[in-house]
C-alpha cells in the first residue's frame, strides 16, 4: 500500500543500504542546504530533482521527540507522518520547492496528535517560507496584489492577488497612542461618497491611524485612547471640532492657518476676480493696458523713415560703416560712454573712434537716400495730410518727378514695415488675451490681495488695486495674513471688530464665524504646527489607494501607508 509511512520507510531502507558515493553526495547535498538555509534542521535529503527552471528536494524529518503545542510537555511517542509542500525563495533563478514529511507526534498528557514545528523558518500550516511571505509582503507594499502576483509567478513562485492579501492582512500592527501632538483630517475613501479620517504624528511625521469614518463620535471615541495628547491640529471641519472637544477637552486645539485663508479667499476672492476681468478689458479698450495699436503718427513715421533709409542702400561697405557709426552713437552720445569704455566693449582703436565722431549722418547716405533724408520733412506732412501709404493717394497732386520716385520706393518699403508692425501687435492682442497671460495676472491679483508683503508686477493688477473699494477688500485680507503670520501685531478680536462693520456681507459672515472657533485660530499664530504633513500624508493615502486598484480596505491602507514598513 503506497501511503506516507510506508514511503519513509522505503527511503530509509535504501538510505541503510546506499553505497560510500551515494553516502558522500548525501551528506554534501545536506551540507550544502544547511549552508543555504541555516534555519533548517532536523531533515535528511530524501531526493533531488533537477529542471531547468524547477529544483524540488524531497526532506524526511529526524526528529525523535517534540513538545506539545498544548501543555508544553516533552513527548516521544510518534504516529505517522504528515506530508507538506512548502514553496522557498528561488535558488539561482530557479523554482525551489520543498517536500517535507515531518513527523506526527502523540501527547499521553494532553490525549492528542500534533505535527511537529519548524518555527525558525515555516509557520503552522504555511506553505511559503517565512523568507518567501517576508518577500511577498515587501513587494505588495509598493505594488498592487494584482501585479504582486505576477511578480512572484516570474520569481517561480506560484500566488494568487487574494493570498497576497491574505497574508498582508496578517501583520499586526497597533498604533502608537502615547503620541503628544499630533493632526487629524479627512480622506476620501470614496469621492463624495464616504471619508475616513488619518492621525499622524507630529513629531515623527508617522501615520499612527486610520478611522473608517469621519463622524465625529466615532472620531471621538478614538481621541479619548490618546491619554497624553498635547495638542491636536485640524482643518475647520464641524466634525473633528466637536471630535475634538468630546474625545479629547483638555487638549489645544490648533486651526490649520492655510484652511483658515482659503476660507476666506473662496468667500471674497470670486467676486473680486468677475470684476477684475470686466475692468480689464475696460482698461484694454481705454489703451491703459495691452498692446498699443500702431498709427500713422509722426513719430512712428519718423522712426520708420530712417529705419527704412539704411535698406534703400545696397553696397556692403556703406552697410558696414552705418553699422559702426550707429554702435558708436549709441555707446558715445546715448549712453554716455567715454572712448576708453567703447574701446573695451566695441574693440574700435582710437583713429577710428575719432573719425566716427567726427562723421555726420548725411556722409553716410548714398545718392538716393540722401534725398529722401532731406526731403523727409516734407515726406512726413504730406503722408499725415493724406493719412494713407498709399501711392496714388499721397502722390495726388504732386508734380515733381522727383519727389514721386522717392515717394514710391520709400512708400513700398513704409507699407512692409506698416504690416509688420500690426502682425506684431496682432500677436501681443492674441497673447494678451491667451488663458496663460489671464492666469498670470489672476495669480498676481491674489498673491497682491492674500499676501501682506507682495509687491504687485502686472501693470493691469496695480490699476484695478487702485480703486478704493477693492483696496479696503486687499486692506483686511492681507492684514489678516499678516496677524496668523506674525507679521503684523494687531490683536485678533480688534481685526474681528474692525470687519465686522465694513460693510462686505461675505467679509462680516466670515469674521463672525471666526468667534466661534476663536480660541482654536488664536492658537495657530503662536504655534508652529500647521496640517501640512496631513495633506501630504492624504497624498500617500491616494496613491497607495490608485496601486492597489480598488482594493482599498481600511486594514490593508493602515498597513500601506505605515512609515515602519515602508522600508
């Protein structure tokens, strides 16, 4: 009969009779698996088999007595044997299972049969190593049970995602309640459906707890097991205020300050922003900001004039020496530079310094240009009476030859330069009105109006600050900022009074809310604690949430997201 006892006995018939060679490789083979896995012992090597991507080993137990898992006492008397495939870590890139048959024992005191344990490396009943669940678990902490298992699967060892999860779930792990000061806030477990609530450590910036609910007797009940809680941080959530002061009375409370300026913001800052966008376009249709539309002024034709005179010249030499004359005017007679400094910048040498100086702009101008140079007065007058660039309009009425062939190529190149100044103001429109510009200066209006010490940059923000009711509005916000950050000594109740009064119905609403929460608010200007590391904490919290694909129990996130772990 092929059963588990009379197996044994055949292996250790043959092992009595084995050849000195097969002795040899026998006790080299258990060497070796001792060497490996140090933690095993009381086994002789039965079998090996050899694969290419598979070794199995078969290991018959020798022990001889063991100690009941019941009463503790020593006993010798066996019954049998148990038979268990135990799956190890991989053995040089291969798939390394073990067959054990370990030894059944019976109790004379206790009256029952147990199987002996091998608690160094296998758990009771397991049928992964210690080693293989420890590495099971290390990769299900960074990855979800799903990809966990097919990790494993290319490491040999066969899982399912639910006994990766199954074993994940068995670590104990209870938080650490003797924590001074710590910081309470919501995740959504389910977006606008259901939330938890997250206790870290401020100390140690470790995630002590996770709470399936965020009612705030539930909170509460979980407060009052924190007996030497100091000071506890919030958002201004009605349930962990009221949390707060049934679980845990004696300690602060301190208000997170950047929820206490968002509430104000979000009450006052989308009714300022509709009226900074109306007023800027206003102020665009005005001309104050934006892009200036070109026209055929005097200026821009004088400066068109003599930046169209230098392309009427076609010969090199003469392009490079206007080229030199117009560096060097600059540098001398705009700049005010001496000829040591020009020296330095341009390489000129003094003779040529010397005669640039001395050079006229009419000296540089060939034939054709030197007409239209001095005609230019005229030019000018005759194009602002006529208001066009066109020939025939401009022409009309002149008689001179002359005047009308310089007309014409200098009109030919006016209308170029004409062009390419309205595509570059078309462009500045389009960029001026483009969303990124907008958000630029949205975010310029509220950092001017949020923050005490912001210097305005945009040009159309410093122009709608300029009204005086949007200048009270910025008055009280800033001021506000300014008390939670230090910055400014008014006493808080005195900010409360003054708003009170100001005429805003969202102002007065949120500064009356205020009183009801005044001592906790008060707190936060003193203290250097703030929610920071909970936000950052919920963060975690979301993506561990994203790698597990759904299966997002509470139990499972409290052990994801421990700092002890993640290691």
């Amino acid at each position: 009969m092929d059963t588990i006892a009379n197996r044994c006995k055949i292996i250790k018939k043959i092992r009595n009779n084995q050849i000195k060679s097969d002795i040899n490789a026998s006790t080299v083979g258990e060497k070796l698996l001792m060497d490996i896995f140090p933690a095993i012992d009381g086994f002789f090597i039965a079998s090996c088999d050899f694969s290419s991507t598979e070794l199995k080993m078969v290991l018959v137990s020798t022990a001889t007595h063991a100690f009941c898992d019941r009463c503790g006492k020593k006993t010798t008397h066996t019954r049998g044997w148990q038979k268990r495939t135990v799956t190890m870590c991989p053995l040089g890139c291969k798939r390394f299972v073990l067959t054990l048959y370990m030894r059944r024992f019976y109790c004379q005191s206790d009256k029952h049969i147990f199987v002996e344990q091998q608690t160094k490396w296998l758990n009771k009943y397991a049928r992964f190593s210690v080693r293989c669940i420890e590495l099971m678990n290390l990769l299900h902490i960074h990855m979800s049970s799903v990809s966990t298992s097919k990790v494993m699967r290319k490491m040999g060892i066969t899982c399912c995602p639910n006994t990766c999860i199954n074993h994940l779930k068995k670590i104990q792990r209870l938080p650490d309640r003797t924590a001074r000061n710590i910081g309470i806030d919501d995740f959504a477990k389910r977006k606008r459906h259901t939330y938890g609530s997250v206790i870290v450590d401020h100390d140690t910036g470790e995630i002590l707890e996770l709470i399936d609910s965020r009612d705030s007797s539930i909170v509460a009940n979980v407060l009052k097991q924190y007996k030497k809680v100091n000071t506890i941080t919030r958002d201004r959530g009605r349930c962990f205020i009221k949390a707060i002061k049934q679980g845990a009375p004696s300690a602060h409370a301190i208000t997170d300050k950047f929820h206490v300026i968002e509430d104000l913001t979000s009450a006052v800052f989308p009714k300022i922003l509709q009226e900074f966008l109306h007023k800027r376009m206003e102020l665009l249709t005005q001309g104050l900001v934006g892009p200036i539309k070109p026209q055929i002024s005097r200026g821009w034709l004088y400066n068109s004039i003599y930046a169209v005179l230098e392309s009427m010249c076609k010969d090199a030499r003469r392009i490079k020496k206007m080229t030199e004359w117009n560096t060097f005017m600059d540098l001398y007679a705009r700049q005010g530079l001496t000829l040591s400094e020009i020296h330095d910048k341009t390489g000129f040498d003094g003779f040529k310094m010397g005669k640039l100086r001395n050079t006229k702009y009419e000296d540089l101008l060939n034939p054709t240009q030197l007409r239209a140079y001095k005609a230019i007065e005229s030019i000018t007058n005759r194009i602002l009476c006529k208001k066009s660039l066109d020939y025939s309009v401009v022409t009309k009425g002149l008689h001179s030859t002359e005047k009308k062939e310089i007309l014409k190529r200098l009109l030919f190149l006016l209308r170029g330069k004409w062009k390419e100044d309205w595509k570059a103001y078309d462009d500045a429109y389009k960029a001026f009105l483009a969303k990124a510009t907008i958000r630029n200066e949205e975010y310029d209006l509220w950092n001017s109006i949020v923050h005490f010490n912001w210097k305005t940059k945009t040009e159309t923000v410093r122009l709608f600050l300029q009204d005086l009711h949007v200048t009270d509005l910025a008055y009280y916000i800033t001021t506000f900022q300014g008390i939670l950050s230090g910055e400014v000594k008014m006493n808080l109740y005195k900010w409360i009074n003054m708003v009170i009064g100001c005429g805003n119905e969202k102002m007065e609403k949120f500064a009356k809310g205020l009183i009801k929460d005044y001592s906790a608010i008060n707190n936060s200007i003193a203290s250097k604690l703030n929610n920071g590391i909970l936000e950052g904490s919920v963060n975690k919290i979301k993506t561990a949430k994203r790698i597990m694909g759904g299966r997002a129990s509470i139990s499972l996130l409290q052990i994801k997201v421990s700092s002890n772990l993640d290691t």
